[in-house]
C-alpha cells in the first residue's frame, strides 16, 4: 500500500501492518519523502461512506481495524480505520494510548466497536434531543432531575468511550484532537461540579448547559462539513470585517464630534409670573428644569420633544424654551456623549434598525442639513458593506461549489480506475464460469446482470438507499387482482372512453378554469359579507371539490389504482380531494381550510404552470441539497431562543417594572421558550434595538450587548450563506425547460379555441364582401397560417379539425392521422416544441424600425422573420439587442436617412414642382436645426429647468408671488419651446420615424402633459389637470446618454422576469386568501375616548357591549387600518411585513385577536405567530431569492452578449474604463523627481520613505483616541488636556507639511493627498489661534478634532495603507461609473415622486410618520421622506398619516393659512399607490445596483488570473528589484531569489514555500551563482501568461523594452542554470551519503577484526575505546 496510491482492497490491521508503519516513520525521517503531494481524499474524509465501489464489506471487516485506504492518512498521519455496518469511516491513530493500550489491544477494539456502531450514535442523539427538548421547557417536575442525571451520566459514559478509543492528545485523530470534544468535555466537567453546588441556580451557569444544543453538529457529517466551510468563509471575510469595523469606528467618532450632548435639548416650560426666579447660571431654574412634568411631550409620544438652537432645527411651542437638560432619549440609549454608545447608534444605522427614529431625533436637535451625514453612512453600510460582505460570501460559495465538484470528479475517476483494475484482475479467472452461465441463461437473465454490473461500476456515486431484490409473488397478485381492473369488455370500454376524456385538450383547459374559478371564489372572501354571497361562496366550494373528485375518479377509471398514482401529481390530487371531503364533512375546523386545503389548491394550478413548476423544481432541488444548511440555521435559532431565555428569563420576570410603569409584561421576552424564539426570530429579521433597550433595562448592557451581537452577526452570516446559496441555485433557472404534458394539452386547446374563431369570423367577413369562393380561401388560408404560425407541428398534427380545414383550404388530400400516430408524434424528441411569441414581444424599444422594412421587402429577409418569430423560449432579448445595436450607435444617422428617403422619394415624384424644391429645403433646414449640438444643448438646458422649477411649488408659493408670476410664464414659455421642437422634428423626420421612437413617443406625452396643465390652470373644474405635471419630468429620460443605457438595461434585465414575478405574486395570493381565513373581520377593538387606549377583556367583551356603553358618541368599535378584511387589505399588510415597517402592530392585532365582533385579548392566539413567520420564510425570503437568482442570469446574459462590458455605461464610459483602472494603482502616478539639493534630498527620502508613512498613519491614529476618551461630561482638566493634544497633532502635522513642502517644492500640490493635508492644517491653525470666540464661531472646537480626523482617510491610500483594503476599495471604484449611472436614474425617480408627494400630500395632518421634520411641505422635506423610504424604513408612519380620510380623524374644512386649500385630510387609495410603486421601483433599481457591484467583486479575480500584465506591475517589479539590488548590477544571488519573489505584488507574487517552482524555471546562472534581471522577469512573465504564440511574442517585446531601456547591458555567460545546480546538490548528497556508508562498514570491520582477549582484568580505557566507537558510528549514522 505504500508505494502504491490508490487503494486496491480492505487489509485488516495486524501487527504486520503496524511494524510497516513504524518502518515506514523511521525511514522518512532519516530520508526525504518522495510522496509530498499526497492530499487527503474527498471523498474518503473520516464520517462519510465508503465509496460502493470498494464492493459489499467482506465478513471480518465490519467494526474491526483496517489498513486506511486514504494514502495520505496510512502514508502521513499514520493512522488506521474502522467501517461500521453502515458503510461508514471512522479514523484512528495508530499508535499506543494511555500509555498501555496498542491498537491490537482487545478492550481498545471492544471500545472502538462500541464507539462506531450506530446505536451508540443513536443514544447520544436522543440524549441530546431529550436534553434540548427539557431546557426550554420551563417549571418542569421534579422527577425530570433523575432524567437530567441519567443524560449526564450517558455523557460521561460517551467521553469515556472516546478517551480509551482515541487517547487524550497524542496524534490528530485524539480526543483533544477534535474542537467539538473540547466543547463536549468543559460542559460535562463543568456540569458535574455545579450540579451539587448551589451555584447551578444561577443563570450565568445555566447558560453553560445549553451548549449541549451544539452538540447537534458533530453528530451529522453533513453540519459538520458547513460548519467547516462557514470557518473558510469567515476567514476571508476577515479584511472585509476589518474594514467594516474602522468605518464604524470613523463613523463614529464624527458622530460624537457632531451631535455630542444634542439629544439632551429639550422643550422646558419657561415661567413667566417670577422673572427673578427664571435665570440660573444663565440657563434656567434648575429646580424647575429637572421637573419632568415641565418637558414638552407630543400627543401619545414617551419621551420629551427634541429641539436646537439652530435656524433648521426643531422648535419649541409657544411659551417653551430649548434648554439641554435630562438625559437623552430611550432611556438614554440613543446618543453620541461617548464613544460605545456612537459605535452602538452607527451600528444599527449599519444594519438599518429603525433608522427613522434616530434620523428625526438628530435633525429635530441639530438640524436638516445633517440629513448629508446620514445619507453618506446609509449608503456607505447600507450599501456598499453589504454588497462587500454578499460578494466575498458569493465568491466563497462558488469556490467551494467548484472545489466539491472538482473532488468529486477525482474520487470518480480514482473509483473507475479501481473497478476497472478490479475487472481486469478477475476477468480471466470468470471467464470461463460467464461462458457456461451464459448458455444456461435468458436474453432476460443476460440484461438483468449487464444491469447489475453497470450499477457496481457506477455505485460509487450515491450507494443504494433500497434493496434491488424484487418483491415476493404474492405482492404483484396481490396488486394485480386489486389495483388492475380488467374485468369485462363493458368496464374496459368505460376504461377506453375515460381515457379519451382526460387525454383530450379541452379537458385539461376545463380543469384550469374550474382552478383559477376556485381560486377567485376564495379571494372574494371578506368582511362584512352578505348572506347570498356566503351562500353562493358555500356552493361553488362544494362544485369546485365535486369537480376535483370526478377528475379523480375519471382518471382511476383510465388508468386503474396502480397506473394512477405512480404519478406524483395524482397522489396530490387524491390527497386534495380527501381534505376538501373532509372539511365538507368537519366544517368546524377551520385549520383544515387554511392551511392545507387552501394551499393545495394554488400549488394545483403550477401543474398546468411550467414557470411555476420549474422553480418550485429548482426550488425542492436546492432545499435537497442545503438541507445541512438550513438544519444548521434552525438549530442556531433554536439555541440562541434557549440561551435567552436562560440568561433573560428570570430577569424579565423580576425586573419587569422597568420596562412598564404598570409593571405588566411586554410582548417582547424571554421569560418562556415561544417569546424567547419569536424574540430572536425578529432580530434576524433586521430588527433589534427596541428589544436591545428592553433587555438592558432589566439585565444590564454587560450581558444584552454580547447577546445580542452573538445572534446578530453569526446569524446573519448564516442567513446570508443560504441567501447566496439559493440565489445562485435560481440563477440557472432557464424558462425554456421541458413543457409538461398537461401544458402542452392546455396550448393545444387555446390554440384550437383561436382557430375555431378566427376561421368563423373570416367566413362571416367573407361572406358580408360576397367574394367568391377561391377568393375567400386565398383569403384564409393565410390568415389561419398567421394565427397557428407560433404553434408547433406536434400540436397541429394533434388536432384533426385543422386538418381537414386545410386539406379543403387547398385542394389537396391528405391521409389521416390516426391517434396513435398523433401521439407519437407528441411524444418524439425530434419534433421541436416552441412557444409561440406575443406579438408584444416582437419589438420592445422600437426606436427606429426602418431597417424592419427595408428587410421584409425582400422573400429572403421575411422567411428568416419568419423562422425568428418563435423561440424555445418566449423571451424579448434577441429583439432588444437587435434594436440596440440598429439604435444606440446610429440613431442620428437612422433618423436622418430615413428623412431623406422620404424627402428624395416625394422629389422624384415633383422633380420640376417648385413646391417640392421648397419643401425639400425647409426639410433640410429643420433637419439641421434638430441635429445641431447647440440646439440639443438648449433643449437640455430647457429641459433641466423646465424640471428644477417644480420644486420651487410648494406650500408657500402663494406667498412668493413673484416666483408664482415668474413659474406661470415659464410654464407657457417651455410648453412652447418643447412644441416648436416636436415641430421641427415632425418636419425633418416624418410623423412615422417620429412616432416609431419611443423616445419621441416619450417627448409627445410631456408635450400633451404641459398643455393639460396650462389648460388646467384656465378653469378651476380642471384643476386636477393641472397637478399632472409633474410627469414633465421624464422628458429627462430621453435628453441624457446615461438614463437611456440604464433603463435598456433594466428592461432587458427585468421583462425576462416577470414569470418569475407572477408565481412570487400567486404566493402572496395564497397567503393573502389565508390571511383573511383567519383574520377577517378580527382586529376591531372597543377604544376608550378618553385615554386612546382599547378596554381590557374583562370590561368589555364584544362589540354589543362596547355599543352599550355610555360614551358611544366617539364609535368606540373601530377597526385597524391595517387588517386582512379583504384580498386587498391583506396583500397592504403584507407588504408591511414583507418591508418589515409597520408589521409589529399587524401581528399584535394578530396575537390578541379572538374572533369576530369580538373584544381581543392579550396574547389570546399566540399560535398566529407561525402564520407570520411561514411568511417571512416562504413568501419573502425564497421569493426574493427567486426574483434576485433570475436578475442575476440575465445581467450575466446580456453582459456575455455586449462582449463582457459593464451594461450600465455608455460607450463613451467604456473608453474611460482604463483610464480610471490605472488611477486606482499605486504607482500610477510618477513620483517628483528627486531634488539635487542634498539637504532637500535628504528630506525627500525621509518623506517618502516608508516608515514615515507609517508614522503619520499612527499619530492620526492616536489623534482619533483622544477623540475617543471625550465625553459630554467630562472634567475641566479633562478638555485642557484635550486643547493640548490637538495642539501638537496639529504641530506635528504642520511639520509634517514643511518637510513635504521643502521636498517636493512645487510638485506638493499636483497631489489631491496633498491639498488636503495642507487644508487640514490651516483650518486647524486657524482654529487654534484665533481668540476663543472667533475661533469657535469660525472653526468650533470639535470641527477641528474632526478636521484633524479627516486625514485618517489615508489608511485607504493606495500603496499607503493596508492592501486588504485597496482591493476592497476596488471593485468600488471600478463599479463607480455604473453606479453614477442607476444612482441618477434613482434620484430622478425621487424627485418625480416628491413633487407627486407635494401635489397630493402637503397638507396631510402631522401624525405618526408625518412631522416638522418628515413631510410633504416643500421639496427637501419631501426628498428627506423619500430617502426614508428607499431605505424600506418609515414609510408605514406616513401611509398611516395618509389614512386620515374620516371626519373622525382628520378636518376637510381646515384653513390652511398662506394658502387657498382647505382640509388636513388624506387619500388612501393614493397613497397605497405611491408608496407601493416607488418601493417596488426603487428596489427594482437598487437591487440592479447590488448586482453591479457584486459581479464586479467576482470579476476580478478572473481578470486577475487572465489579464495580461501591465506596465504597473513591470513598474513594481523594478521597484521590489531595487530592493534586492542597490548598486544596479542587474544581477541578484540565487540564495536571495525566494525572497525576491515572495516581496513581489500580485500577479508575479509566488508564495513561500516556492523553491521547487524556482528550481523548475530552470533560470540560466551566472559566474558566482548570480542570475540576471532579465531571465527572472521572462520566466516570471511565463509563468503568469503561460505559453503560446502571443506569449513569445510578448517576451520578444519585454526583452526588447529592456534593451533599449539598459542600452550598456552587462555581458555575462551562464554556466549553469538553477534545475542543473539542484541536480549537482542532489548527486552531491547521494554520494555522500554512499562514501559515508562505506566508511560506517569498514569501521565496523575493524571492530569485528580486534581479537578479545580475556585475562580476568578489565581494561581501564576499553569502555572509552567502545563508547568512543559507537559515538563516531552513531554520528555517521546521524549524518547519513
């Protein structure tokens, strides 16, 4: 086995084997091994299967020790293994344990067996579920302490085992050797000393037990794997954390140098009977601040209003003053007075928790144009962290993908070889026994073992889960009597003409409109509902399940009991109809309904669905195959859940009056396991700082921070790796799969439907002409051909009618097609299926169909129309390229042509025809005008303003009248403007090639829209006319480069997935329809007028009671605006939900619901709980996995198809691209030549040498400390001593500025670096000089702590801060131009649904989401709201503000002052509208900005590893050069050649250990064992681009670059090179060795050569003679 490596059997492990082994140690440690490239197999790892083709265990084998069959385990880690019956590896080391116990020891091998025989591994993993089971169970019996000491005792028994088994520590295959052991071991250690100790009692030590959870991991090989795998990936993800964390801490500290001590401003009563009493110490009473009554607070609001001093920041009402005092909000939580409580804020603006809250809190106390900082930190965290984070994971899944794949393909090939070794072996001795057998055997037989055999050469793939044997006689009787009707010529004609039925078109179309028939019976579900509906409803229910029984009962009949449900799909339908029988039968248990009827139903139509069908394939395909995955996320939900509530539990039981003034327990705990797990389920979901603020209330933030950062971020890791995982499963979703049979009947039967029509009505027109008979069928037949052009000839030869239409149509006969001909035509793979294309399809963009024409004049040009007309797949990208390329490189020319041609076509007609000469001039003329580039420059600068000036419409336009006036003319003055352009376009280009560009189309529409608006103002009747035009808007789509390529990108990459976008649209149904089964009519409550808050249970019941009640003048009864009454409610709360805004009040409405006309009760349905989370799970997550997979294939499809180019940049940014790669290099700039001066050379070096670099980067460090010790209260002494350190961080930078400034003279300030140090430094001076009063209203003192901190942006420098960060920084900046891009298309999105905001909602009553700060007054407010809501954060506060419609709620009679509009009220159904269509717009384009930025990521390591090399890395190269060679002899030591390549940058870097790489370059050597320059940069270039003719050519190239650029070369002559000399070393040794053997055995010659003499007396020196002897023979022994 050792000189062989691969393995040829299973060897029992005797004593033979374990002298070899040592033999086999001892020789490799005194020579060198020569099998160093071993690596341990994949597919042989200890705790999976061995392969199937190693053949069934032999007897003997099974839990008895064995020579391992991995080389690299036997060779290496001298170890031996051991198969349970189960087929599976278990691994051990081969040497003595304890000290006594060898591996042929029989209580060891009795140990191992128990170890690896599976009932063992079964009782612990029942042990371990029992355990988890009873810790979260809570006030448990007190005979479960007995349960809990027998599973201890069971895990004591289980170390024991292992311990004797494996050893402690010696060898890798060790108890100690394995983590999870040591995990195993410090519970059970720790567990066995606190169980009698009174210290169990505590929650920090019952904690400590709920690890035995994790012990789930190690009992699976597959989580066990994951988990692996998880450690890789967060391992590279460790620079991308690194980077993570200095953003933070950044963030930070501006955080603190901004809004340090804001959000204690508040609004204080200010007295004003006793003007002495009011001043103290210049701020106010401090007895009367302090008072908490005196603080301002907002109607139904917690905490005081914040205000500021400041123009734009909140202020106080009327008879209030803004003072700083009291603590800061959420329990003094939320705030920036010291560092921890900064990185915690900017954490969870990181992971975008409730952001609204703490946007409102720091614009109300320091002001709007703070709004930049966080706009900058969103987009920062919010975007780009993650995008970072998405892209590493991604790049780590598909590289482990590919690794799996790669081994996998190795094991098979390495098992081929092994049964193919193994049949050569044998093939002789059975070659006569095959030949007699042969004889005696059937054809049948024959087949039978040519099976049996080919499943043993390929079982090494998946071994058999089931026995081949076949079932006994008695079965297939059995089977054939019941399930098998054939019992008369009467039944087998039945059995024949239901078979007709079901198999025929019509039939399957039948099912599918009784399907979508059902499924808008159950949506017309809703409260309140009369009684004919209900009834009605109740009937159809009973006519739909009777349906759905009789086509069961048709197809039994068909196809008998055993034909029937060999099908999976019958099995679900038989499973439908019993469930819909049995709710018809129990009508009282709802749940049937809800949960499994109702389902089963919409799941019933993907049958006759092939995107649906095809992704809920790909779907159950990758659940299969990430099942350890999601087990892995499960358990840690689990754990996590139990953790909690161990540490929280009695926490939120003891301490519960912190939380609540009434001292009653929150939703939101972890007193029990459900809370507990609900609890963690929401902080997954994104949201967790409200709980944070709860649990560190009653527990303190020493335990909820770590807690709660556990959970956080090992969960979303999890999270995210199954996100990428099933995003990257969706992403080879291909719609042109195969169509299933019921789909390919349900296209026939449309396709006979439309024939059937089309050919009645073509008789009738034919008829009302009278045209003759031939003429009709001229007439016809090409309209029938147009009609079924899209269908195949399967489906036409299937459909008879057709047939004999056309052998009449043409006078032709035709031999019929029989059934059985028909149907095998279907069923031919030659035959190919295509589905027909809409005619919508054909042409998407449309801009200039000239070319069409001019192709379809010619037969040829239309018959390949023809055969392009229809697609395997009905797709719009062969159309949309097409017109892309006919438009987005020739429109002007195109549209110009096409002018001409008309213009040279109506010349020839009137040649002579002054009019025409005329015409032809003017046409000329406007053609000109229309393409001259300082017309479509006006017409931009038109367009820009014509846009800018609706943002000046807001509520105080009334009160600027000149602007008013100014606004009125400028209105009349673009709309003519843009119809003078649209003129001169109609007259250079025609109303046809105008109107067949959608981009003019566009142009027409605002056109239309700005005279609707000028008519609007005319009539007060039409001034909703007037509020439209804001739709002027879009004329920006069709003026810039830009906004065209992104949205051609987003169409191509969107329009493929709207299948997609049906069946995630047919989900939510489904969840819609079961929302109001459970909910409807449910979450109305009885309110008290008084306090706003709804009755307890216990006074009011129901809503009779409620009406009985003496205040019912208010309506007490009122239901939520949020609720599930109807479809349509539930598809508005589930968008909530789906964004996580607003879903909270939905699921406690949810929870305390009990039924109809009902009072809700806390918590009464706590189960309700499951139908959210199915949701979250099933109707969010996988659907957005769906949507973003789909995306993903077709950005990839359209980027393959435009040559690999980013296809968000124009072609002119495509040209930039170089450009801008070469400024993200280090070197990219040429440095300042170096002064001759020797005292300014000498400050030159110490400048730019690299140590002062790395100075300057730790005193800006330092610098950020001092920041970081601040606070809002500290001591006098405390900002002394931080005046002082500012002053000489801002001495020694100004030093810092001199040296630069003397060494670098003029060329300082080519550098942006450099401009911006010097800045800092002024303003800093300036800030320090200046008298205290001026310099803190100039440059306040924390802005110039933050100036100083700015320059800490050079750790981000190329080639001078960390390289981890420059190659995170770069997929960045190579992405920014696309970004650019969409990140204009986002923010004309913005502005357009502002303006729409300021028309409809400027004067919604302030409530909720809406407020001074958040609202649709004027333009930047309006911005600001949607800036919330692009971030999916706010929105739900707003929409509930909007929902003010009533009398109740808001007054439509309102007096608006500054203006004419009366009213405070809202509109619901536009706001559901607006809020909706830009969250779906917004996130359509945002997730595409994702996309761009994360397919960057992943394409730079393939640009890496295929580019070429550059004139940067030639440069770095010669720079790493310099290094190694001072004095410029052009020659390096070949001792120094490994650390030359390894100092080397990316891609001629070579890692240590690279020697042998060297050695093999084979690099000619020079006198003294040197090598030149040269010959390392050729080979090294070599080894990067491989070999072949461009290569060579590109060598020649370098070699002659270096040539003329070292014109006087030193000659050399290599006399060796390196392959040679490590030949010669090699030889060399041998011989040594050899001469060192021989003297060994001459000595020992001369030893046996001395007689002995024995005289009685002892020599004195022959024990030192001897002694001396064997030290010299055991030193040549050592030498050799």
């Amino acid at each position: 086995m050792l000189t062989s490596p691969e393995p040829k059997g299973l060897v029992p492990f005797t004593a033979e084997s374990l002298e070899l082994i040592k033999n086999h140690i001892a020789k490799k440690c005194n020579e060198e091994h020569e099998e160093e490239d071993l690596k341990p197999s994949w597919g042989l790892e200890a705790g999976k299967k061995l392969p199937f083709a190693y053949g069934t265990l032999p007897q003997g084998t099974v839990s008895e020790p064995l020579e391992d069959v991995d080389p690299y385990y036997y060779v290496k880690r001298n170890t031996f293994m051991v198969l349970n019956r189960n087929r599976v590896i278990f691994r051990f080391n081969a040497v003595s344990i304890l000290c006594t116990l060898s591996p042929l020891s029989s209580l060891r091998r009795a140990v191992i067996k128990v170890l690896v025989h599976p009932l063992f591994r079964l009782l612990i993993l029942i042990s371990v579920l029992t355990d988890s089971i009873l810790m979260c169970m809570s006030n448990l019996p007190e005979w479960i302490l007995a349960v809990e000491n027998t599973l201890l005792g069971i895990y004591t028994f289980e170390i024991l085992v292992k311990v004797i088994a494996r050893g402690i520590w010696a060898g890798s295959f060790s108890f100690l050797g394995d983590l999870w052991n040591w995990l195993d071991f410090s519970v059970t250690l720790f567990e066995l000393i606190t169980r009698s100790s009174p210290l169990s009692s505590l929650p920090m030590f019952k904690t400590i037990r709920t690890l035995r959870i994790l012990k789930i991991i190690p009992l699976n090989h597959g989580l066990q794997s994951i988990v692996v795998t998880l450690v890789q990936c967060l391992k590279k993800l460790l620079g991308a954390i690194a980077l993570a964390l200095f953003f933070l801490t950044v963030s930070s500290l501006f955080g603190m140098g901004l809004f340090m001590g804001n959000l204690k401003h508040k609004c204080v009563r200010w007295p004003q009977e006793d003007g002495n009493d009011v001043m103290y110490n210049g701020t106010g009473s401090q007895y009367h601040i302090l008072e908490r009554e005196n603080f301002y607070y907002m109607e139904g609001a917690r905490y005081a209003l914040l205000c500021g001093n400041k123009t734009d920041a909140g202020l106080c009402p009327e008879g209030y003053m803004c003072v700083k005092e009291g603590s800061n909000p959420d329990n003094g939580f939320t705030s920036f007075d010291n560092f921890g409580w900064a990185l915690l804020a900017m954490f969870r603006l990181m992971t975008q928790d409730y952001p609204e809250l703490l946007y409102h809190q720091i614009l109300y106390a320091s002001g709007k144009i703070y709004m930049i900082f966080f706009v900058l930190i969103s987009f920062w965290f919010a975007f780009y962290m993650a995008s970072l984070f998405l892209g590493i994971l991604t790049m780590a899944y598909e590289q482990e993908k590919q690794r799996a794949s790669e081994e996998s393909r190795d094991m098979d090939s390495k098992c081929h070889q092994t049964v193919k070794e193994f049949e050569e072996e044998h093939e002789g001795a059975e070659m006569e026994t095959t030949q007699i057998e042969m004889k005696k055997r059937s054809p049948t037989s024959i087949n039978t073992t040519l099976d049996i055999l080919e499943d043993t050469a390929l079982g090494h793939k998946e071994e058999p889960e089931t026995s081949r044997k076949e079932c006994p006689l008695c079965w297939y009787k059995f089977t054939k009597t019941c399930f098998i009707w054939k019992c008369s010529p009467c039944w087998i004609k039945l059995n024949e003409f239901a078979d007709r039925i079901i198999t025929h078109p019509l039939f399957d179309l039948f099912l599918v409109i009784c399907i979508i028939l059902n499924i808008c019976f159950l949506a017309l579900e809703h409260f309140p509902m009369s009684e004919e509906l209900m009834s009605l409803l109740a009937i159809g229910n009973l006519v739909f399940i009777g349906i759905y029984t009789i086509e069961m009962i048709l197809k039994i009949i068909a196809m008998h009991p055993y034909g029937y449900f060999q099908i999976s799909w019958h099995i679900f339908d038989s499973i439908l109809v019993v469930l819909g029988l049995t709710e018809m039968l129990l009508a009282d248990i709802e749940e049937i309904t809800v949960f499994i009827l109702v389902p089963l139903i919409f799941i019933k139509l993907g049958k006759y669905a092939p995107p649906f069908k095809n992704l809920m394939r790909i779907l159950g395909r990758a659940l299969v195959a990430l099942k350890d995955l999601v087990l892995l996320v499960s358990i840690f939900i689990y754990f996590s859940a139990v953790f909690g509530m161990k540490l929280f539990g009695r926490s939120y039981k003891d301490c519960v009056c912190h939380v609540d003034q009434d001292c009653q327990r929150q939703r939101w705990h972890m007193s029990d396991f459900l809370h507990a797990y609900v609890t963690v389920f929401r902080i997954l979901c994104g949201e967790w700082i409200e709980t944070l603020w709860e649990c560190m209330e009653v527990a303190g933030e020493a335990w909820c921070i770590p807690f709660y950062m556990m959970v956080i971020l090992i969960g979303n890791l999890l999270i995210l790796y199954l996100f990428v995982a099933l995003v990257s499963s969706f992403a080879s979703y291909d719609a042109t799969t195969e169509v299933s049979k019921e789909a390919k009947n349900l296209q026939l039967a449309v396709a006979w439907i439309k024939m059937v029509i089309n050919c009645v009505l073509l008789k009738i027109l034919c008829k009302e002409k009278t045209v003759s008979t031939e003429a009709t069928d001229q007439t016809c037949d090409p309209s029938v051909k147009e009609n079924i052009s899209g269908h195949t000839l399967s489906e036409l030869s299937n459909t008879q009618t057709f047939l004999r239409y056309k052998d009449q149509s043409s006078g032709t006969e035709k031999t019929p097609v029989t059934e059985s001909e028909s149907q095998s035509l279907i069923a031919s793979p030659s035959v190919s299926e295509t589905v027909p294309i809409a005619s919508g399809e054909s042409d998407i963009e449309n801009l200039d169909n000239k070319e069409t024409r001019s192709k379809s004049a010619n037969g040829s040009s239309k018959e390949k129309m023809k055969q392009s007309s229809s697609s395997e797949c009905s797709t719009v990208d062969i159309a949309i390229s097409e017109e892309e390329e006919m438009v987005y490189e020739h429109e002007k020319s195109k549209l110009h042509k096409n002018g001409y041609e008309r213009k040279s076509s109506a010349g020839q007609v009137s040649r002579e025809s002054r009019n025409g000469k005329i015409w032809r001039n003017i046409r000329k003329t406007c053609c000109k005008i229309v393409e001259n580039s300082w017309f479509e420059c006006f017409i931009g600068l038109v367009t820009l303003l014509c846009t800018g000036t609706l943002a000046l419409e807001d509520i105080y336009i009334d009160q600027r009248k000149t602007i008013k006036i100014f606004l009125e003319y400028g209105d009349m003055i673009f709309a003519y403007i843009f119809i003078l352009e649209m003129l001169l376009k109609w007259v250079a280009y025609g109303f046809k090639a105008y109107f067949s560009n959608n981009w003019y189309k566009l142009d027409f529409m605002v056109v239309i829209v700005l005279c609707l608006s000028l008519i609007g103002k005319t009539r007060e009747d039409l001034n909703p006319l007037a509020s439209i035009k804001f739709l002027r808007a879009l004329r920006v789509l069709s003026q810039f480069e830009r906004m065209k390529v992104v949205l051609r990108a987003l169409i191509k990459t969107t329009l493929p997935a709207v299948s997609v976008f049906l069946v995630c649209l047919m989900i939510w149904l489904l969840f819609s329809v079961m929302g109001v089964f459970l909910f409807a009519g449910k979450f109305y409550e009885c309110i008290d007028p008084t306090r706003g808050e709804r009755f307890s249970v216990f006074e009011v019941m129901n809503k009779s009671q409620c009406e009985n009640l003496v205040f019912n003048e208010s309506m007490p009864w009122e239901n939520a605006k949020l609720n599930f009454d109807n479809v349509g409610n539930g598809f508005l709360s589930l968008f909530q939900v789906a964004t996580f805004n607003g879903w909270i009040s939905i699921m406690n409405s949810a929870i305390d619901s009990v039924g109809v006309y009902m009072q809700p009760s806390f918590e009464h349905s706590l189960h309700m709980y499951t139908y959210f989370i199915i949701f979250v799970v099933f109707g969010l997550f996988l659907p957005l996995c769906m949507l973003i997979g789909v995306i993903i294939r077709n950005f990839n499809k359209q980027k393959i198809k435009q040559g690999g180019s980013n296809i968000f940049i124009t072609v002119k940014q495509k040209k930039q691209y170089r450009a801008l790669k070469k400024l993200l290099y280090a070197d990219s700039q040429k440095p300042a030549a170096r002064p001759r001066n020797k005292f300014q050379g000498f400050i030159c070096d110490v400048v730019t040498h690299r140590v002062f670099n790395v100075i300057i980067i730790l005193l800006i460090c330092f610098q950020a400390t001092t920041i970081m010790i601040q606070n809002d209260e500290q001591s006098p002494q405390i900002e002394t001593a931080v005046f002082w350190m500012n002053s000489l961080f801002t001495m020694l930078f100004t030093l810092e500025c001199i040296l630069k400034l003397t060494a670098f003279r003029c060329h300082y300030f080519t550098s942006a670096w450099n401009v911006h140090d010097f800045m800092v430094v002024v303003f800093s001076i300036t800030g320090l000089l200046l008298p205290l009063s001026i310099g803190q209203y100039f440059v306040p003192p924390s802005l110039v702590q933050l100036l100083l901190l700015s320059r800490i942006i050079h750790v981000l420098r190329p080639g001078k801060g960390p390289k981890v960060f420059h190659d995170l920084m770069l997929p960045l900046m190579l992405s920014l131009p696309a970004l650019l891009n969409i990140a204009l298309l986002i923010f004309l999105v913005m502005f357009i649904y502002a303006i729409f905001g300021m028309y409809n909602f400027a004067y919604v009553k302030k409530e909720a989401g809406i407020n001074d700060v958040s609202n649709f007054e004027t333009f930047g407010s309006s911005m600001l709201c949607l800036f919330q809501v692009t971030t999916f954060s706010g929105w739900d506060g707003m929409l509930d503000a909007i929902f003010n419609s009533q009398w109740s709620d808001c007054d439509p009679d309102k007096i608006n002052p500054g203006t004419q509009v009366r009213g405070d009220c809202g509109s619901p159904s536009v706001g559901i509208f607006y809020f909706v269509s830009y969250i779906l717009i917004s996130w359509l384009i945002i997730v595409n900005m994702y996309v761009v930025l994360i397919m960057e990521f992943l394409s730079i390591p393939s640009k890496r590893k295929n580019r070429t090399l550059s004139e940067d890395d030639f440069r770095r190269f010669f720079k790493v050069w310099n290094r190694f060679d001072p004095d410029r002899t052009q020659y390096i030591d070949s001792t120094k050649l490994s650390d030359f390549a390894a100092a080397l940058d990316p891609p001629l870097f070579m890692a240590k250990p690279n020697k042998g790489q060297l050695v093999a370059m084979d690099l000619p050597m020079a006198a003294g064992d040197r090598i030149h320059c040269l010959d390392i940069l050729l080979a090294f270039t070599k080894r990067v681009m491989g070999k072949d003719e461009r290569v060579e050519k590109i060598l020649s190239e370098i070699e002659s670059g270096f040539m003329l650029a070292n014109p006087f070369k030193i000659t050399y002559e290599p006399i060796t090179t390196t392959l040679k000399r490590k030949q010669e070393a090699v030889s060399a040794t041998i011989i040594q060795r050899a001469y060192k053997s021989y003297r060994l055995r001459q000595s020992d010659k001369k030893i046996q050569d001395i007689p002995e003499i024995d005289d009685g007396r002892e020599d004195p020196n022959s024990k030192g003679v001897h002694s001396g002897q064997i030290e010299e023979k055991a030193s040549i022994q050592t030498q050799i």
